[in-house]
C-alpha cells in the first residue's frame, strides 16, 4: 500500500538565534552533540527552549527576520 504525499505549512512560530561563539560551537540538542561552525550556521532557540545550530542557507530559506537590534 503507498501512502499519499500530503502538504502542511510550517506555522507562524517566532523563534530565536544567534551567531555562534568562536570559531566553532557545540550544541547540546535532544538528539545529542552538534557542531555550529562561524560563518556557516546559526543557533537556533527552539519554540521549547532547545537550542541547536541550522545552516544559515536553510535558515534564510526558512525564516525572516523580525526587528533589529
């Protein structure tokens, strides 16, 4: 039996992040320890608190920035 493709929209949840520290980071996520490299990524607050680092090509296809600080 194939199981039909279905759509759903990511919703409006506004999250937090920041640059990473130093050269290289690491991130202690739910699925263990991740390296957030400088220049390459960002580390995102999940909507739980989570933290863990995204590139930033998937981050600015993803999100837009809300503000200015």
């Amino acid at each position: 039996m194939t199981t039909a493709w279905r759509k759903a929209r990511k919703k409006p949840v506004i999250i937090e992040f920041r640059e990473v520290i130093g050269e290289c980071e690491l991130v202690h996520t739910k699925e263990g320890i991740l390296t957030a490299v400088k220049q390459r990524d960002f580390v995102i607050k999940g909507v739980e608190g989570e933290l863990y680092p995204i590139t930033k090509e998937i981050f600015f296809k993803t999100y837009d920035i809300i503000g200015d600080e």
